[in-house]
C-alpha cells in the first residue's frame, strides 16, 4: 500500500498558467511558502516553434507587473512586438482614431507575446524561487476545510495543506466546481477566427480593430514581418473558413481585410465560440478564485489577460498588507475586500465590452451617427489622453474601496 504524502505551506494555488504563476511569483517574494498544482509544465522555448495562435495584448501596467517579479526580462529574451499606436475605425463610417503613445508620454502603448511565452517566462523565474514548491504533472481532486486549514488532495492521493487555497485553474475550473459556485453564462451564438500570418508589407508598430455589421477584424503584430489576425462572424462562417486550406483563407482574409493588410501567407489558424461568464462569488471558506476561474470575457479588446494580472496583484498585495498588520491574510476580512474590488471592476469591464460589441454591430441609423461621433471627438487630446491611460492601466478604474496599486507603481492624478 502506497503511503500518502501530506506537505505543508502558507498557500496553494491551483492552476500554473499565467496568473497563477504570476500570483504565486508575487507570495513568494514576501516569504510566503507556496504550493504550486499544474498538470502540464509549459516546456521550453526555442525560436523556430511556430507562433502560437493564442496572443495578448499586454498593457503596460502588466508589463509593469511582469518586470516587478523578474519575468519580464525572460520575455524579452524570446519573441514580443511593441506596438505604438492603436486604430479604431467603422467600415463606411466616418468615425476614424489613432491613438498615440507618446500622447500619454510612453514609448509604446503595449506588448502583443504569445501566451505560451508568457508561461515559459513565469515558469522560468520560478525555477530560481526556493519558496515556491511546484507539484507538476498533478492535478485537483477534492479539498476539505477543517480548523482553519485547507487540505487538498491530488489525482495521486497525495496531500497538500495551507491557510489559503487560490483557484486560478481555468474558465472550466475544478476549484469553483468543488466549491459549488455557479457561474452566470452567456453565449454570443459567433466565433472567432484566429490566424498567424506572414505579412511583410503590413505595418507593425501599429494594432488595429475595424468594425463591421458582421463583428470586428483585428490586427495585431507579433514580429516585424507576422501578425495574428482575429475575425468575428456567424459561427457557421467561422467554421467554413476554419476548414478552407491555408492558401484559400488567405485570398479571403485579403478580400475582406482592409487593404492595410496587403498581401499574406496564413502559417496557422483556429477558431472558437465566443462567450463570457462570471462566477457568483469568488471566495469560500479559505478559497478565493482569480482570472478566468472567477470571469471571462469577450476577447473583443483583447482585456480578459490583463484583468487576470490584475486580479492577481490585487488579491496579493492584498494578502502581504495583511501580514505586514498582523492579520490572518486568510480571513474572510482580507477575501471578500478583495472580492468587492474586483468582481464590480471585472463586472463594469464586462458590460462596456458588451457594449462596444453590440453597438458596432448594430446598422440602426441614429445610432451609426452617434458612434462615428463619438470616434471623431476622440481624436482630441482631452479625451483621448483619459481613454489611452485607463486602457494602459495607468489610471485603472476605481470604486470607493481603492483597487491594489501593482508594485512599483503609483496611483496617478489626472
């Protein structure tokens, strides 16, 4: 008979993609003894892998973060594109903006990284972090609660104990269904094609979404010569063009992608329904989810990662005020000041994602007017210098309970 293994640490977080590594980076940089659960290691990074499909737009404020816990840099030694400026149009409207990164005084507006480099970055720093015990390849089973202790058990009935266990495994979360936490689902009956293209003749210090009845088009630069393009349409479209060979889908990208494109060879493509859900609470009894275990949402601006990081600095900055005042950072106190920050900020996110999507999608008339309007007085400083610094991160929303500021970083007037 086998002899089960019972290890003990401050926290346990389940799930080692971005935010979870992330999370578990920023713990341990104050001591804190983590448990890491993963299933799969993200494996090692070599520069004739093809792209991967899946990307992000990561806003400086993530970027911020990414360098405040030593990963950044393993970023940088790999593959990312900076991008400049952003261009948001209508196709046959009138309404047309660029903005600018030196309109808010920075270098670039942002980073497009594979989410796979992300991953291999985190997971490289934690290789140096002797507080962070990583348990891979294992999985969840169950979890019991019992005198102020989580004990959770994985697939191969080892068992880990902690104060605090995080769920941040995943929109299909094993944490939040042992929890028994419901979640509110909505489908948007679309999907998304997603395509890595060679595009030399394309500009690349510049991302772009143009908007169409059908749903918006978006470029996105991942080298200076490739970019990942995102399609919106009917799922059936979407399934049609998935199953085309790669030499077809490129002539109809370029028939009904802005000329801006030009000509493009597809490396790879994938497709996937479009939804979005919000978990009912993020906490339980010494559990607490983050990213997409607690939320999803539309991809449409590309915000659903960087609201993962920002979850992830709010719920740790959070837990190490605790400690420096003496308190029990697994309190429900320190829980739910978390869960009332950022289930309202990922929430009011949602809604204006939604939005944007449904009123561009929409040929009603006076509405067509009011939003090629409003595009148009964007262009002047006074109000897209506001837009382009909360969409950096630089002046993330605010309730009346102040949202963690990420480290390094202060909250700015203006």
């Amino acid at each position: 008979m086998t002899e089960i293994k019972l290890s003990t640490h401050d926290i346990i977080i389940c799930g080692g993609g971005m935010i979870g590594a992330a999370t578990a980076l920023q713990l341990a940089s104050s001591g804190i003894r983590v448990a890491l659960i993963e299933s799969a290691a993200p494996g090692k990074f070599l520069a004739s892998q093809p792209f991967d499909l899946r990307v992000s737009a990561l806003s400086p404020q993530t970027v911020s973060l990414l360098n405040s816990i030593g990963a950044w840099r393993y970023v940088l030694k790999k593959r990312c594109c900076p991008y400049h400026r952003l261009r948001v149009w209508e196709k046959l409207g009138f309404g047309d903006v660029t903005f600018h990164a030196h309109e808010i005084n920075r270098e670039e507006l942002g980073f497009i990284v594979e989410n796979r480099i992300v991953r291999i970055a985190l997971w490289e720093r934690i290789s140096e972090t002797a507080e962070i015990d990583v348990y891979c390849p294992s999985s969840f089973n169950k979890f019991d609660y019992l005198n102020k202790l989580v004990r959770v058990t994985l697939d191969d009935g080892n068992q880990l104990s902690a104060k605090l266990l995080i769920g941040a495994d995943g929109a299909n979360s094993a944490v939040r269904e042992a929890l028994q936490i419901k979640t509110s689902r909505y489908d948007y009956h679309q999907s998304c094609l997603v395509a890595s293209v060679h595009a030399p003749s394309a500009t690349k210090d510049i991302t772009w979404q143009r908007f169409i009845k059908t749903g918006p088009q978006a470029f996105l630069p991942i080298s200076p010569v490739d970019a990942s393009l995102v399609w919106y349409h009917d799922s059936e479209f979407i399934s049609d063009l998935a199953e085309q060979d790669n030499a077809a889908l490129a002539q109809k990208i370029m028939h009904a992608f802005p000329k801006e494109l030009g000509e493009i060879e597809v490396l790879s493509k994938g497709n996937f329904p479009l939804s979005k859900q919000h978990a009912q609470s993020y906490v339980g009894r010494g559990v607490v989810l983050i990213g997409d275990a607690a939320h999803t949402i539309n991809p449409l601006a590309g915000q659903g990662v960087n609201l993962g990081f920002q979850d992830s600095a709010c719920l740790s900055e959070g837990i190490k005020t605790a400690m420096s005042e003496g308190k029990d950072y697994w309190s429900e106190e320190v829980l739910n000041r978390y869960q009332s920050q950022r289930r309202v900020i990922n929430g009011i996110m949602m809604h204006a994602m939604d939005a944007l999507y449904y009123g561009f999608s929409n040929d009603f008339g006076p509405l067509k007017f009011a939003r090629n309007s409003l595009l148009s007085l964007v262009k002047f400083p006074l109000l897209s210098q506001p837009i382009l610094r909360y969409a950096s991160g630089l002046n993330p929303i605010s309730s009346k309970k102040s949202v963690a500021t990420l480290p390094g970083q202060k909250h700015e007037q203006g």
